[in-house]
C-alpha cells in the first residue's frame, strides 16, 4: 500500500488505520505499507524500514516493539517517534 491514508482527513484516516489494525490482528499477515508519517509508521508496524533521500543503500530497519494497543500520546511512543526522527537526521 503506498501511502493510501494521505490524502484524507484525520478522521477517516484513524478509523481506517483501527480497521487495518484489525486485519492485521485476525491472522498472520504481511502488508507493505508505505508511509512519509513516522506516527502512521509506529501505530501500524512492526518493522519500519527507513529509504535514505539519496539513493544509498544504507536503508536502516527498526523493531517496532512498541506493546500494543499504540497510544499516540504515551510517552514511550513519543520518545521512539524522536529516537526515529534522530535517526533519519543522522542518515
């Protein structure tokens, strides 16, 4: 899925993101999803992969063990979501 939530408004967007959850919940699944929203990324994941700008392939993966249910506001998802962004700034 490439970046299918994007263009819509916050909204619809969680409830489409708490059904895609479901889904995945019902069964062993794999789901390539691809997103710029490194929140989207830390809710719906479990592995996040990280494409460097230039083209390299130093391409860095990241365990999300983030316990679920995710909590957007939960102190341990935002220190991961800055613990990505550091990253991202340091490829």
């Amino acid at each position: 899925m490439d970046e299918p939530f994007v263009s819509l408004d916050a909204p619809t967007r969680f409830e489409l993101q708490k059904l895609l959850l479901k889904l995945l919940e019902s069964g062993d699944k794999t789901i390539f999803f691809v997103t710029h929203d490194i929140s989207e990324a830390l809710l719906l994941s479990d592995k996040i992969l990280i494409f460097p700008s230039d083209n390299t392939q130093d391409i860095k993966m990241i365990d999300n063990n983030l316990k679920h249910p995710r909590n957007r506001d939960e102190k341990v998802f935002i220190d991961e979501k800055i613990r990505i962004y550091s990253l991202i700034d340091s490829i």
